[in-house]
C-alpha cells in the first residue's frame, strides 16, 4: 500500500433484532460522521441477529436489500446469528437435527432468561 492509499473503513453492526428504527438511527449516524469519501467505500459487516425482539424484522431486511443500489461502492457482508438460524428452522428452511429432536428443543434452556432478554412477542408483520 502506497503512502497516498488510505486503508478502507470497516463497519460493523451487529444485534439488530428487527429495530428497524434503530437501524436507521445508527446508519444515519454513520453517514453523517464518517467523511462521505470514506463512508461511500466502507466495507460494512452485519454480525447477524437481524430478527426476533423488535417488530419490524421485514423493514430491516428490506434495509439490506437496498443497500447495494444505494451504496454500489460499498462492501457488505452479512453474517447469519443464532436467532436468523432459528428463524430458518421456524421456516422449516434447514434440515432437522440429526437426532430426530424438533428445533425448539434447542431454545429450552433460554426459555428462562425471556423476559430478561426482551424477545418480541407482539403480532408478526
């Protein structure tokens, strides 16, 4: 790297759990700190946990989709968390386990720390 090549911003956004508004808060943020020049090159890592406490899972998801027309110069890198995991098995878009048990056997031991943990329980949208 020559002295004149500044190394590529990296951003990383993880826990998102679908508080879209929340999202658009932290993204507007980052717009407005980071100088244009390097915002519009950044590469920007989502560390999963795009759903399931907060109601508007769909909205975030949308967010990513738009992303690359938005931000063609952008690098985005989308890392699936336990609770996208979990969203999959619900969809039935994973293969069982192995042992024949359902997926919701897995969750048992959280079962416990919900209420702590503030997982959304309102109307699905």
């Amino acid at each position: 790297m020559s002295e004149t090549t500044k190394p590529r911003v990296v951003i990383c956004v993880g826990d998102i759990h679908g508080f879209f508004d929340k999202l658009q808060n932290l993204w507007s943020n980052l717009e407005s700190t980071i100088h244009p020049s390097e915002f519009e090159t950044a590469t920007v890592i989502f560390l999963g946990d795009y759903c399931d406490r907060g109601p508007a899972t769909r909205h975030v998801i949308d967010f990513f989709i738009g992303l690359p027309p938005r931000y063609p110069r952008q690098k985005h890198v989308f890392i699936s968390g336990n609770h996208d995991f979990a969203f999959a098995a619900f969809l039935r878009l994973l293969p069982p386990p192995p042992d024949g048990s359902p997926f919701s056997e897995g969750w048992k031991e959280y079962e416990a720390s919900e209420d702590r943990e503030g997982w959304y329980k309102g109307d699905v949208t």
